[in-house]
C-alpha cells in the first residue's frame, strides 16, 4: 500500500512538512508518484518511519539516528533491543517507586508501618540499575559474575544508617579529591584523606576489600572514560579521577 505525505503525517502523528525534510536530507526518501510527481511511501517506508519514531523518543538526534539507519539491519535491531533493556529498567524503577509512595502514604494513614531498609529501597534499586547499566558488563568481566552480584545485594541491604553514612562518605571523598586535584599534593594530609576515603565508601559494597583489586580498580578508571567523567563533574576539575588514581597508587600498599 501506498501513502500519501497527507496520509503517512496522519498515521503516524508527524506533520506533513516534517515528512518532506526527512525526505530532503535523506532520512525518509519518498517515491514518486510517475502521473503526478507527488511523494508516495510504499511499506518499508512505513518501517523505517516507525524505527525513526522509536529512536526519537530515545532522544537520539537525526544525525544519530540517519548514521543508525545506514547500518545493517541486525546492528538495528541490536539498538533497539538496547533501548528495550533501559525502558523496563525505568519501568520497573518507576513501579517501585510508586509501591513505595503508596506505603508511606499508607502508613501516614495509620497503616501498616515500613522498615528504615524499606524506605530507600526504590532510591537503591535506581542506583544499582544505572551502575549496571555503565559498568555492569565490565565489572563481571573483571571480577566476576558471583563479585558482582555479591556486591550489588550488599548494597540493596544496606540500612538506612548505612546508606546515609555511604552517600556522606562519597560527599567528603568528592570535596577532598577537588582539594587534591587542585594542589597537586599527592603527599599532602588531605591525599592520603582521598585514598582512605575511596576505600571505606567501596567497602560498603565490596564483601572482600584487597590492596590488589583496589588497585585494579583505578587501572580500570584510567582506561575507562565513563569513570573519568564521573569524578570529573562531580568535583568540576578535568583532572579529578587521575589525581584519584594517583593517590589511590600511592597509598593502596
């Protein structure tokens, strides 16, 4: 069957002026009608508007997805099935979310009441899913899979002491890390702060701390970008995660 620009703008919620850029840099070309010279869309073109509609929403620019759509079809798919990956992890972090606001407001009703663990497991899951997300498939290649997952129950068990005192730590770490970032110290009191710092707050999670793995670690910062950008707009210096590293070698003996 095919579509008018009129038709096709109707079918899927876009405007008719759209479908003639698209068609104009390439990104959704038209037939042309061989009476008429008008624009027509047969059925694949209807796909690849539908896989262009889904990207969108993704947030991925037309240059993204154009550069997406020249690729083969399985590389596609892939993307998509990507993006399937992190809507059901938001999916389900907004139902437990929801799961949670409606006990306490049970509980400010006189209903049953939560436990302190609890209360931040919404805040926890969300943390653990966008770790996993960055960094899960190297960590279990590096640590392993039981590491892993041993890590990642340690951290959804935490008490809510536990949980406030990990965040506080991560706070000081950050606001000595720009101190030492700023110095260039790394011989100085507040250095060795930054090391002693980064190893209680990985030790709320890790079962096993080890100078080894600890050091494997800020290897792994170093050759990692994600890592890098993570400290770097968290302290707001461009050289934060390698002055981590550096103090980390230093005193991780």
């Amino acid at each position: 069957m095919a579509y008018s620009v009129q038709a096709l703008a109707q079918l899927a919620g876009v405007s008719p002026r759209t479908l003639r850029y698209y068609d104009q840099i390439g990104l959704l070309p038209a037939d042309r009608n061989p009476d008429n010279g008008y624009r027509e869309y047969s059925t694949a073109a209807v796909d690849r508007l539908q896989v262009i509609r889904y990207f969108q929403a993704f947030d991925f620019s037309l240059a993204e997805i154009q550069a997406l759509l020249a690729q083969p079809t399985a590389a596609q798919t892939t993307a998509l099935a990507q993006q399937r990956v992190a809507l059901a992890a938001k999916r389900d972090h907004l139902t437990a979310l929801l799961t949670t606001l409606d006990r306490t407001l049970a509980a400010r009703q006189g209903g049953p009441q939560m436990t302190d663990t609890e209360k931040f497991t919404a805040f926890k899951r969300q943390q653990l899913t966008a770790n996993d997300q960055q960094f899960g498939a190297e960590a279990r290649q590096n640590y392993g899979k039981a590491a892993v997952d041993a890590s990642q129950q340690r951290f959804s068990q935490l008490t809510e002491a536990d949980y406030q005192a990990m965040q506080a730590t991560e706070k000081d770490l950050l606001a000595a890390l720009k101190v030492v970032t700023t110095t260039g110290d790394y011989a100085s009191p507040t250095a060795q702060q930054v090391y002693r710092l980064h190893r209680q707050w990985l030790c709320f999670t890790w079962n096993n701390y080890s100078v080894a793995a600890h050091q494997g670690l800020a290897q792994l910062y170093l050759s990692d970008d994600r890592f890098a950008k993570y400290y770097n707009q968290r302290t707001g210096c461009a050289n934060a995660t390698a002055a981590l590293v550096a103090c980390i070698q230093r005193y991780a003996k």
